[in-house]
C-alpha cells in the first residue's frame, strides 16, 4: 500500500510546493483538503501517513469570521495527540500551536521578503541546520509562542519564534521553505492587496527569489527528506 499525504491548502497558490515532488517520488499519494470548502474533521485528520497544513492570508484570530478554522483546529488537536507525522507551514504552523495551547496573536507588523533564520541550538541540532545561513522566504505579521514540551527552532530579529519541534513527527514552520521560486508570481498575484499595505514593491520580492530561489530550492529539499527519513 503507497504511503499517504493529506495537505491542508488555504488559497489554491500556496501549495506544497517543492515538498510535493519529493513526496511523489518517495512513494506517497498527496491529495488536498481544501480548507473552508472540504470537510476536514479529526477522522479524517487521522487517515494519512503524513498531514501538511499549509499557509493563508487569516489567521488564528478570525475564527469568528472564518468559523472553519475552529473545526480545523480541532482536526490538527487530534492528529497531534495521536503522535502522527505532522508539518505546519506558516499558518499551518500557528494552527498547530493554538492546537497545542499556546497563544498565537497579530503582532501589528509583517515580516515580507527573503531574509536568513538565527538557529538556536535545538535548531542546529535539527532538519533547519541546511537551512543555516540560507535567506528564506517570510510572509506572515501573527506570531505563536513555544507550546510546552516542544523545542524553539529558530528566530529572525523581528520575530523570535520562528519555529518549533514536539519529538520527531510534528514540525511546525513560521517561513517558507517549500515555496517554488518559479512560481513565486502566483503569490505575487494573489496577494497583491497584502503587498500594496505593507508598501512592499512586488520586484523586489522577484529580484529577490532571482537571487535566493536556487539556494532556498536546494536546502528546503535536504530539510524535508531529512525530515522524512526521520519519522
């Protein structure tokens, strides 16, 4: 029986990116859950070898507005509980954390560009050591505090949780390590509402993933197989 991967996609654009070719030639069936349109429930949080809850433009806080988002809360609750392979991205990653009780809040600013992490020691020590000193892509202004129990991986001067680890299977990422820097105009499309209110110059962002996108390509591919071969 193939291995399975369930992602969690909030706006069509932002997708598995790299992350969903390294799947496919290790043998996993990926399929999408469609967040707010699908249902997505803790069954069926449950059923895949492998769940990616990926990035968004809402956040935590619009529950009220975006009232999927406390059912999917709950789903990740439970695929967290169960101790099953789990990697949040960005969105995905603050879900997780407000899963496991920790507070995820706007922090009133956004972080938007290619910049490198500061590892921490834990982070040294985990799958982000091939990401040291390689500028990734940030694209977030909520941040989430450290669960209890899990390990703080890395930081940026802005942002000091950037991401966490709870054991070996569930990952959690503020950044985007699985961005296709050849698709990167998709995000710029989709989101150039978000990039006018930042004052953010959308070639910047592409002269930019010129620069990095090779790099970032490379080290996000030893990030997730190191990962992978670890659950």
């Amino acid at each position: 029986m193939p291995r399975r991967a369930l992602a969690v996609r909030h706006v069509l654009f932002e997708d598995l990116g790299i992350l969903e070719e390294l799947l496919v030639r290790r043998g996993y069936e990926v399929a999408y859950v469609e967040a707010g349109v699908d249902p997505f429930t803790p069954a069926l949080a449950l059923e895949p070898d492998l769940l990616v809850v990926l990035g968004g433009p809402i956040g935590v806080g619009d529950v009220e507005r975006y009232p999927f988002l406390a059912d999917e809360i709950a789903a990740v609750r439970a695929r967290l509980e169960s101790g099953a392979a789990t990697l949040g991205i960005c969105l995905g990653a603050q879900l997780m954390a407000a899963a496991l009780g920790a507070e995820v809040a706007p922090t009133g600013r956004m972080e938007l560009g290619f910049a490198p992490l500061a590892l921490t020691d834990a982070g040294r020590d985990s799958v982000l050591a091939e990401l040291d000193g390689v500028p990734v892509l940030h694209w977030h202004g909520d941040q989430f505090a450290i669960p209890e129990g899990a390990a703080r991986l890395a930081e940026t001067s802005g942002f000091p949780n950037q991401g966490f680890a709870r054991g070996s299977a569930a990952l959690a990422l503020q950044f985007h390590p699985e961005v296709d820097p050849a698709r990167l105009e998709r995000w710029l499309i989709g989101h150039a509402g978000e990039l006018a209110d930042a004052g953010v110059d959308p070639r910047e962002l592409r002269a930019a993933a010129a620069a990095h996108g090779g790099a970032l390509v490379a080290a996000g591919r030893r990030l997730f197989g190191r990962w992978l071969d670890a659950l």
